[in-house]
C-alpha cells in the first residue's frame, strides 16, 4: 500500500471512517479533513488515500499532480473541480430522537411491555388503523371510528359488489375522520358489536411481544429526547422458518387478537412448500427477518426510519449477517421499492395476507447499503423509481404480429394500454407473446425483468413478453380477448374503435407467482388477480366455452 502516514497525523479506523456520515468537498478545501473513500491511481491501482486519513497538503499536491498529468484517478469525482469525501467534523446526532440499537436478549420486563404497548397503540392509529375486524373478514383491520352499526349490516348484503362498495366507503370515511387523531389508551374498554374483535387485545399483545424478544435479535428504539417516550421501534431477530411462521402475521394477520380459527389461517405444509419452491428454505432453517417496523405519526417520513435501519445494520453479529434474509413488505409504497431496490427476490402469493415475501441470499447483502452514506441509499432508490415509472409510461416496441388497428397510450395507473383505432372483428389476432423461453426452476438465476414479465405457457415453462404489444394488454376481469396457441392473444367478441383492448391473466397464469391489485374496474371484478384455480367454477366454464383458455390448461 502506497498510503504514507506520518505521527502527527490524525487517524480514524478505516471501517470506522466507512461508516460515518459524509459530506462531499472540492479537493481544495480538504487539507485537515478525514478522507471517507478510497482514491487510487490506475494504473497501478494501490491506494494513495484510504477511509480514515487525514488530507495532508503532500496528500493533496499527489492527487492535483496525477490528474493534471491525465491519469485516471478511481474515487475520486472528476468534473470542473475535483471533488473528495470527507467525514463530517459534527457528529453529534440530529433530529428529534434518540436513536439506539441492543440485543433483544438485553431488554427487561417492563422495556418489553414498553415495546408492546407502543406497538399496540400505534397500529390502532393513523396511518394503520389496525384496530378491530369483523370475523366474516378476518384479514380487514377496521378503525376505532368506524359507523360499526352501519358495517354490520353491510356484512350481510348478498351481493358481493354492493358489499364491496358500502364496506369501502364506510372504512374512508372513518380513516379520513381518524387522519391525525393520537393514539386513545383506552380503546381497549370500548364495547364492539357482536362479531367485532379488537385486533390488538393488550394481554395477549404483551405476550407476544415478549415471546418475540426471546429470539436472538436486535431491537432499535427513537425516543422523544425531551420526553423519553418511543416514537419508533425496528426489530430484527433470527428464527427457524417454523418458528417465524407460527410467531410471525404470515400464517393469520390477527395473531394479536382474542379472536383465533383455524380456518383463517394458512396451512403450514402448503407454506413450507412454497418457501422451499421460491427460495430452497426448509422448516428447520434459520433466517433473519424484520418484524416490526414502526413509526409514530410525528416522525414518519425524512431520515428516521433510514437513521434506524442504519443503526440496525452497524451492529448485526458476522455469525447473523450470513444468514438468508426473509422479510413481509407493504404491496406498494416507497417501502415496497426500497426492499425492492436492495433483494434478490420478491415474491406474492405466499403469506395469507397477501403481502409479498422479500428474499435475499445474506443479511449482511441485504444492509449494507444502509451501512454507508445515505447518498447510496438515495441513488439507489431513484434508480428503482425511475425504472419503475419509465416501464409503465415509456417502453414498447411494436413487432409484426401486432394488429394494425390498434394504439398503445397512457391510462392512469394502468400505466400504457392498448385501444383499438377501428373495429376489431371477433377472432382476429391483437399480438403474440415472443421472447425467450424458461423453466420455472431456473427463474431465481435469471434477471427479474424477465421473471417479472412473462406468460406461462405450461406447468414448468414461461415465455419472456417483454416490451412488447402483447404485454402492453392490461388485465381485466370482463375481457375481450383470450389466449390461445399459448402465445396468441386474440379477439373473442367484435372490439369497438375506441375500446379497450383486454385478456384475463388467469386464462394461462396457474402457479402461485403472481398476485397483483385488480384495477380494471368492472363489474365482474374480483379485486385481486390471482391464478387460474382461484376462478369462479361459473366463469372458468364461460372461458372454456368461448375458446379463450390456454392449451396447457386443459378443458
């Protein structure tokens, strides 16, 4: 290593100097700083300033001497001026809250109770309102404000629309009134109507909680520095995949209600399977998990919860940071991009609430980001966002299978649609799914873009539709097209100028890798789009009569 270092310099431990937060400056006004990154010179390549030194003016006169002398210089930001990262000289922590990280095997009774009742309190409130459910719905928090007289009634309309639409418009009401309000300790005493169950009763909160501490693990905690109180708590612990799935929410959302049946939660075997088919975990594997990721309202949005994920990362143990990393999301939202930014796999389909499964091969992949400079973690993040915004609005490429009597234009959150520009006869073809074709069981080694984008085409086998015209075709669940010849989507009734063009997903989708929000608005809408065996007998029947089913689903 080429790096000189004399006795009177100021020295910072390289992993120490990694890890600290970071400012960027012009090299000019380095001298006396401490270096956060590593500069070296190529060729050769050895070091000439590594995290941790201080920026002395022979330090600095090297680094101007090789750039004007044309040589490439890594690590170091070469624009009209030549910038260097250095650790900021205040390190005192900013913000509201005090933010620390232990092991969950140093917290005490009382701090475990503190946990839990914070967590209880919170979900019962803004922006969660996880407070009571009604048992015919078990997986559908209700808020504290809720008409209840009105959504009891509601329970009973047969009609699955109007049920859907009052229930709907009964819960926006109560969150909008519930927008802001503070957690209410006492919600607890409050009567339900019959039917009704609390979602977080206190007892059996505790209890849980405290079960879920016992697991080796890290907890960190913001407190109010003024008041002490906990305004956000990050729990990460390692367990068996047996043991998360009995402690965890993924086998019954409501595991911290009084209400318990059997009949709502998910079949352990069947889920063992599934994780074992997506990410080749058996039962008795230990993983690593985040469990609990709250925030008070007052401190929800800026730098908190990255802060904490930070503080999180720093102290995992190196036996801990080996192992696979497996976390429950949100289904959408800046959380859902995030995780999706940092893991090797997302899946849906997996846990009983339909949130997805987030999967990487080691912790310690899945955290470091977060253990450097915010600026990785925020180049990362727009990088994912830009991404996710120019898929949806920007990219397709016509080929010559398409039909000439169609467009592909925006359509709100449906991102690019398809419309036919004049009358599309019953039987003609729209477009064809071409690309590469794979077997599930090599997906994982495959870029996600193409898992991602693909149709089946048989138990095993998928085809990569990307970019093309026939990807473009939304979902609906009152469609105007089918599939068939595997690929070939096409008209199975008259399609006006003007329509839009449509086919339903579970005409050739029949694995557990897909579960998506249903936005197509019709009346026939099931309100999420699932696989072929989760069809309406009624409504696979119709499909088969009309021809539009895949092959290889068979008639």
């Amino acid at each position: 290593m080429s790096v000189n270092l004399s006795k009177t310099e100021n020295i910072v431990k390289p992993w120490d100097a990694h890890i600290a937060p970071k400012q960027t400056i012009p090299i000019e006004k380095a001298k006396g700083r401490i270096s956060a990154s590593t500069i070296r010179q190529y060729p050769p390549g050895i070091p000439d300033v590594i995290p941790g030194v201080e920026y002395t003016e022979d330090r600095i006169n090297t680094l101007k001497s090789a750039t004007a002398a044309g040589l490439e210089l890594i690590g170091m930001n070469d624009s009209s001026e030549n910038f260097v990262d250095v650790i900021l000289e205040d390190l005192k922590e900013a913000g509201p809250l005090g933010i620390k990280t232990v092991d969950s095997l140093e917290i005490d009774g009382n701090m475990a109770i503190e946990i839990a009742d914070f967590f209880r309190l919170q979900f019962s409130a803004a922006p969660y309102y996880h407070f009571a459910f009604h048992e015919s719905d078990p997986l559908q928090s209700l808020p504290q404000n809720l008409d209840f007289a009105a959504y009891a009634v509601s329970v009973a309309l047969s009609d699955a629309t109007k049920r859907r639409a009052c229930q709907d418009a009964l819960r926006d009401m109560a969150y909008r009134d519930t927008l802001g309000a503070k957690p209410t300790a006492n919600h607890d005493k409050l009567v339900l109507p019959k039917g009704f169950h609390h979602w977080t009763d206190a007892a059996i909160c505790r209890e849980r909680i405290k079960d879920r501490l016992s697991d080796p693990g890290y907890v960190t905690v913001g407190r109010d520095k003024d008041s002490n109180q906990i305004e956000g708590l990050l729990h990460a612990r390692v367990g068996t995949v047996e043991r998360l799935f009995h402690s965890e929410e993924w086998c019954n959302p409501h595991i911290f209600s009084r209400f318990n049946d059997d009949g709502f939660q998910a079949d352990a075997e069947a889920f063992y399977e599934k994780i074992d088919y997506h990410f080749g975990l058996k039962p008795y594997d230990p993983v690593m998990t985040m469990s609990a990721q709250v925030l008070s309202p007052t401190v929800q949005g800026g730098d908190v919860f990255y802060t904490m994920m930070r503080s999180i990362a720093q102290q995992i143990r190196p036996d801990h940071a080996r192992l696979p990393f497996l976390c429950e999301i949100p289904p959408h939202g800046t959380a859902h991009t995030l995780n999706r930014t940092f893991m090797d796999r997302i899946v849906f389909g997996v846990l009983k609430n339909e949130h997805p499964l987030v999967f990487c091969k080691q912790t310690s992949q899945a955290l470091f980001p977060l253990i450097n400079d915010k600026t990785h973690w925020d180049a990362g993040l727009r990088l994912a966002v830009k991404n996710n915004r120019n898929y949806r609005t920007k990219y397709y490429i016509p080929l010559p299978s398409d039909n000439k009597y169609v467009e592909v234009k925006p359509n709100g959150k449906l991102g690019l649609a398809v419309f036919a520009t004049k009358l599309i006869p019953t039987g003609a073809t729209i477009a064809v799914f071409t690309g590469e074709r794979y077997r599930s069981k090599t997906a994982l080694g495959l870029p996600e873009i193409m898992r991602d984008h693909a149709i089946q085409i048989g138990e095993e086998e998928y085809v990569f539709g990307y970019k093309g015209l026939a990807h473009r075709v939304c979902h609906s669940c009152d469609p105007n097209c089918g599939i068939r010849n595997l690929t070939e989507i096409f008209a199975v009734r008259d399609i006006a100028a003007g329509e839009q063009i449509t086919w339903d997903y579970r005409c050739s989708e029949n694995s557990n890798w897909i579960l998506e929000d249903c936005l197509c608005g019709t009346s026939r809408c099931t309100g999420s789009v699932k696989n072929h065996d989760s069809l309406p007998k009624k409504v696979k029947a119709e499909y088969f009569a009309k021809g539009m089913v895949s092959e290889w689903l068979g008639g």
